[in-house]
C-alpha cells in the first residue's frame, strides 16, 4: 500500500490541498522558460519540400506532416525529448519523440533551469494546466498564454526529490501504458471484426455457396446472382423540408449516430434561428455529406429538426429494410466509399459528396426477404462484440483514470516515493 509523507501543512491552494511539510510552493517562472513558436507564412507550407515544421495539431499526433519552404531562426527548432505545449484547445502537454522540428504559432517549449527537473514538470504541468481548461471550459475556444503558463502555481521541491518522483512515474505509468496499449489493440481489432461482419453480409450476402456474378460497380466487386444493382435514386428520395418555425429538438449528425443538440450551452458553432433548418421525421436518413472524413449517416428515431447543410432523404421502394441500407450506407463512410465519389478541399474538411453523384451511385438490392435476413444475422452477432467493447472500453477508461489520479496524487505530495526502488512496495 503506498504511503504519504510524515507530516503535512496547508498549501493554501484549494485544488493541491496540504503539501508536505518540508516542500514550498513558487510559480512556474521560477522554474522554467517559455519559448512560443514563430508565425511562419503558411503560404510556404508545403506536404514534401522543405524542414518539417510542428503545428499545433501534430502536438496531440506526434506526427508531423507539414513542411516549411521559407528561411528560419535555429532558435525555434524542436528536438526529440523537448518538453512541448498546445496553447489551444485542451492544452495538451507532450514529451516530444519525434523528428527536429520547427516551433509553429500557438505551441510553445518549455526549457527548465538548474532548479527542475524536466521530467517532474512533464508530469505536473497537465495537471494545473487541466485547472486553467476547466475554468475556460465554457468559452468557444480556449486559449492559454506564457503568461498563464508562468504564473501558475508548482510545488518548490529539491531537484533530487523531483527526480526520484520523475522515476517514480516513469516505471509506474510504463507499466500501465503497456495494458492500456494491449486493451487498445484488443478493441481496435472488434471493431475490426464487427465490420467484416457488416461488409460481408451487406455486399456478398449469407450464402457461401451462392452463385456470384459481376456487379459492374469497382467497390462492390462481385454480387449473389439473384441480387439487383440498383442507382440510390430509384432507393432514396432526397427531402428539403424547412421546418418555418421554432421547437423542434435539433439534431446533429455524429460519429455515434444522431443525437439532440444541448442549446443549453454554447459550445462550438450556435445558431439562433433554427426555423431556417429542415425537418427530419422518423425514420429519415440524415447524412453529413459535407465532410467525408469525419462525417456518418443514421435514421432518426423522432421528428425534429437538423441544418440545412446535411442531407436528409428518405426510402421511396417500399421493398426496402431501413436498417439493411443503413448499414450499406455506414459501411460506405467506414470503408471511404463515399470519399472516392466526393470532391472538395480534404485538407480543409471539405470533401462532399454532391447529389448528382450521390443519387447515381450504385448499391446492391437483394429481396425484402433476404435483407431481412441479413439484417437479424448482422444484429445477433454484432451484439457479443457490442458488449465485449462495452467492458474493455470501460476498463480502459478506468486504468486511464487510475493513471491520471496516480500522477496527480505523486506530484501533489499525496504519497512519498523517496524511498522507492523498481522492485520495492510503497
């Protein structure tokens, strides 16, 4: 069981709570430097030619994919174990491990003096920066200045102690990192496994021995021979519908299905007059068509309300399962068959499937019967995997969870670690 230190006194911040007795308390200045990146001309960005430079978006990924053509000061490379922040968005804090970069806008390096540590600032700093997102939680964007980050409170201890707590973690976050990777890999490979089950049945139907013949479509290949290729416009009837008044329930498209819009905050874009949007009745297909990438498609279970910029389109063949062309269509989001058929921008999110070309592409038709069938098959087995995600995504969330609280219970003081070895028992 790990234990705390002798004796404790009041930090006199509310959020560490008591420290140590033999620990102070100063602020983040004392210890570190901030170095914010450059606003280098975007218009030299290039996807191949030039020095990779690190936006903000690659401090989450770790990847970096963008390249600067133009001339620049050695003092905003970036080099692997630099201690790097996300000034935007979650403000995300990494060690970073990847190639010499250069320090974009709104990223920033953090260079410790003799005094830390900076590995124990790795550690702590996600944890008063989760202070300052939580107090800017209700703002559209959040944003965090050097100012923010100096100021902000960090326990004074000596670097010996601030090491062994650094080493600490290290061994201890190792070794959950390892589970956690190994319960990633497990749900990554249902979700790889309910697919194949949705594509195979939906595209080759339940018959293994049933006689194939070409479909005349690439990505559908071949198709059972008593199955119909049908055009989506002789499927679906595209609705526009604007609703002309307010009280709907407004409903977003998501990568989890439709859901009701919560008005009551104002996170993210907010329109105030929603009788300009259209109306979904029950049972309406509602698709983002503007994004292929992050977009999806569902049916609604209730009447309400959605932007006019999504397609909302609904069953005209009355030999049609909903739930079978759901899946088709879900399969050709997961599977990029609607990217290959959209046009845009991609690099911007702006890749869209225009409704000529959504209404001539090409889905396979079986019998009434036969997506039935398909749809009851695809629903029994896809419920096991359903649940087995279910519990190891909640396990994971949990040792995600323990990890976090360990780091926060560590750097805080909650439990003394000077005396521990890798193979010792606290």
């Amino acid at each position: 069981m790990m234990k705390g230190y002798e004796s404790y006194r009041e930090s006199g911040v509310e959020w560490i709570g008591k420290i140590p007795q033999h620990w102070g308390l100063t602020k983040v200045k004392h210890l570190a430097e901030v170095l914010n990146g450059f606003a280098f001309k975007s218009q030299l960005f290039d996807n191949e030619v030039g020095f990779p430079i690190l936006r903000i978006r690659d401090i989450t990924s770790g990847i970096v994919n963008t390249y600067y053509k133009g001339e620049y000061s050695e003092q905003y490379l970036v080099n692997p174990d630099d201690l790097l922040i996300g000034m935007d968005g979650d403000f995300n804090v990494r060690w970073w491990d990847s190639v010499q970069a250069l320090l974009n806008q709104r990223c920033c390096r953090i260079i410790e003096n003799e005094k830390a540590d900076r590995r124990y600032l790795y550690y702590y700093l996600p944890i008063v920066l989760q202070r300052i997102n939580d107090l800017t939680y209700f703002t559209t964007v959040k944003h965090l200045s050097s100012g923010d980050i100096y100021n902000s409170l960090i326990p004074l201890i000596e670097l010996k102690e601030q090491i062994k707590i650094a080493q600490f973690l290290d061994h201890q976050t190792g070794l959950i990192d390892a589970i956690i990777k190994k319960k990633e890999q497990i749900i990554a490979k249902l979700k790889e496994q309910r697919q194949a089950i949705i594509n195979e049945a939906v595209t080759k139907g339940l018959d293994p021995n049933a006689k194939m013949k070409d479909s005349g479509v690439k990505w559908l290949g071949e198709i059972p021979e008593a199955w119909e290729p049908k055009r989506l416009k002789f499927i679906f009837s595209i609705e526009k519908r604007i609703s002309g008044e307010l009280g709907y329930d407004v409903l977003s498209v998501t990568q989890y299905g439709l859901k009701v819009k919560d008005l009551t905050n104002y996170k993210g874009q907010f329109s105030m007059n929603y009788s300009k949007y259209q109306i979904v009745n029950e049972g309406d297909f509602v698709m983002n068509h503007m994004d292929l990438l992050t977009g999806y498609v569902d049916i609604s279970k209730q009447l309400g309300v959605t932007s006019p910029d999504y397609r909302v389109f609904e069953l005209i063949d009355k030999n049609c399962n909903p739930k079978y062309f759901l899946y088709l269509c879900q399969m050709c989001y997961k599977e990029k068959i609607f990217y290959a058929h959209g046009q845009g921008v991609s690099q911007l999110g702006r890749w869209r499937l225009q409704a000529k070309e959504f209404k001539n592409m090409t889905f396979p038709f079986p019998s009434y019967e036969e997506q039935s069938e398909i749809v009851k098959y695809i629903d029994s087995k896809i419920e096991l995997i359903d649940k087995l995600l279910t519990e190891t995504n909640k396990s994971l969330l949990k040792l995600k969870s323990y990890r976090q609280s360990l780091i926060s219970e560590v750097v805080t003081g909650k439990i003394d670690v000077r005396e521990w070895e890798p193979n010792s028992i606290l």
